[in-house]
C-alpha cells in the first residue's frame, strides 16, 4: 500500500508485490535480478530484507524473509541516498529541514551529512516530493521520506515515516528547532519553529560495541554526545549517535 500511495505523487523503484516463492520466481523473472525482497510490514536496518540473487533459491528466500506478503524492488544504478523531514501543521503551516546523505552499513544507518551534498535543482526537487507526499497525506506532524539518487540524477523515493527519524538527529545541536521539538509544536498546533542551521553536520550512529566508545566520546570538545539509556549492546542494535559540527560549507570529504 505504501509503494501504492507514493506511486501517486511521486517515482519509486520498479516493484511486485509477492504471496509465495512461485510469485517470487515471477516477479524476479519481470524485474530482473539482482533484486531485494522485503517483508511488507515491521521491516527497519536491515531486517525482513533478503538479496535476490541471479542463483536464488526461492523457496529458501521466501521462507528467510518470514512474512505472508512481500514486495520485490528492483537494483537501483544508486548514486546515493538522501531524506527529507518536513513538518506540517494543522493551520497549513510548514517547516522543512534541507536534505541529507544517509550512508548505510550492512543496512544499518550509519553515517549522515548535513546538508547532502547535491546540486541545487536536485535539492529542491527532494524538499518538493516530501512536500507533495506530506500533503497528499494530509498529515498533521513530521514526515521523514527516504530517496534514492540514481547515477543520471534521478529521485527515486523509497519509503516513508510519519515521526522523528535517525537521519535527523543532526537537528538536535545544528539547528535552532530540533525535529523532537518540531514534532510537538505542529502536532500541539503550536507555530512551527526556524529549520535554520547554523553549523553544517556529520551524525554518526553508535551501533552495538561501539558504544563503548563514549568516554572518549565524552572527552571530545567536537562531538555532541546522546545515548539512549539501553541496558545491553547487542550487535546492530542502536545505542547512541554523535554529532560534529562543521562551519556552514565546511563539511569534510569522504
């Protein structure tokens, strides 16, 4: 259904929704493989996701993926990956933070920059399509909306949540409103606050051990420290991020 709806307003990759292993082999045959299966419901980082690969073995892929419904999305020629949070009020009113590169490790959020580094045109063309999908949802809050940049420039949304999102955590020490704060004030009905930046950012997410890490962390006089308060670290699990920020325009390569 969500594929469905954004399909209305705006491009997403090539996809089938699938019931069974035989649906699977189908889909794969019409969209081409390599090709990603992921469980249509409750899948985040990684999980519920299952590399369709030109050898598959579909019954095996099917039952690893472990839901009733899936959807198969095509390989993406991805230059990188961006999102968008915007927040609506019920007045109208709107608030948009400017785009960011989101750099994935073993499907996990690991890395995001602040804003992304795009051409202008391209930019705009993300804050639009949050805005569109926004509007189209008549949504009262925040809406994080994840894009695809392919190779020939070209934004391909791939999915959507109506919250606060890991690739905004950067707003907590690099903007004048954070998106927590942001959140309360549209869904209160209270004015919307300033999205403006006033440092350039790079938030990097503390996954499992590397939480460890913090006392040193602690120690930096660059890096804004949050943990979340969780008593175990398991592997892929998120126990905290750091934020660095960079003057306006000064966001380190790499």
């Amino acid at each position: 259904l969500e594929k469905e709806f954004i399909n209305k307003t705006a491009p997403t990759t090539p996809y089938r929704r699938v019931t069974s292993a035989e649906d699977l082999a189908k889909a794969a045959d019409e969209i081409g493989r390599p090709a990603v299966l992921k469980t249509s419901r409750m899948g985040y980082d990684g999980k519920g996701q299952v590399l369709i690969a030109p050898d598959c073995d579909y019954a095996a892929a099917w039952a690893e993926m472990g839901a009733e419904i899936g959807i198969l999305e095509a390989f993406v020629d991805l230059d990188c990956e961006i999102s968008v949070i915007t927040a609506r009020s019920p007045h109208g009113g709107w608030a948009t933070y400017p785009a960011v590169e989101n750099r994935h490790v073993n499907h996990i959020l690991d890395t995001t920059m602040a804003p992304a580094r795009l051409p202008d045109g391209l930019a705009d063309q993300a804050v639009a399509i949050a805005h569109d999908l926004a509007e189209a949802l008549d949504l009262v809050g925040l809406l994080a909306v994840e894009m695809f940049v392919t190779r020939d420039k070209r934004i391909l949304v791939n999915e959507m949540a109506p919250r606060p999102h890991n690739s905004g955590h950067w707003t907590m020490d690099a903007c004048a409103t954070s998106q927590f704060e942001q959140l309360v004030r549209a869904v209160c009905g209270l004015p919307l606050g300033s999205v403006d930046c006033h440092h350039d950012a790079v938030m990097k997410n503390l996954i499992g051990d590397a939480v460890n890490g913090w006392p040193d962390l602690l120690a930096d006089p660059g890096a804004r420290l949050h943990l979340y308060g969780k008593a175990e670290a398991r592997p892929g699990r998120k126990m905290g991020h750091v934020n660095r920020l960079y003057p306006k325009g000064k966001l380190p390569n790499g």
